[in-house]
C-alpha cells in the first residue's frame, strides 16, 4: 500500500528546498535530451553497423528521460 500526502509527494516536513530539487531534477532531465539529441545528429550522419549502434543507444536514452519522467510524476 502507497500513502499519498494530500499535498502531495513532498510536504512542510520534507526538509530540503523544493525549488532547489526541482532545478536539479530540470538539470538531469535537460541532460538526457542534450544526450539523445547528441546521438540523434551522430544517427542521422552514420551508416552500416555504427547507425544501428546509435539507435540503439537513442532508444537507452529515451527510455532513461521516460523512467526520470516516470519518477518526477509518481
């Protein structure tokens, strides 16, 4: 069973600076976009066996920002 705050996950008690969580949960996510965006320019330059290879790096850092994202919302 999951308890949830009627205010939500992070309440008075808490104890650390929302804004300043919030700005490094915006910091990591940021990072993974610049991170897919990096492999997405590599991808669409690469041909053969080094195309595959950044696809499927792409699909690692997309499923990293969705499970960040995942977490930030629960």
């Amino acid at each position: 069973m999951v308890f949830r705050s009627r205010s939500g996950p992070v309440t008075g008690t808490y104890g650390v600076d929302k804004e300043q969580v919030i700005g490094i949960l915006n910091d990591v996510i940021a990072t993974e976009v610049v991170c897919w965006l990096r492999y997405t320019r590599h991808a669409i330059s690469a041909t053969g066996t080094t195309r595959r290879l950044l696809e499927s790096i792409l699909e690692e850092e997309e499923e990293h920002a969705d499970d960040l994202l995942d977490l930030i919302g629960s």
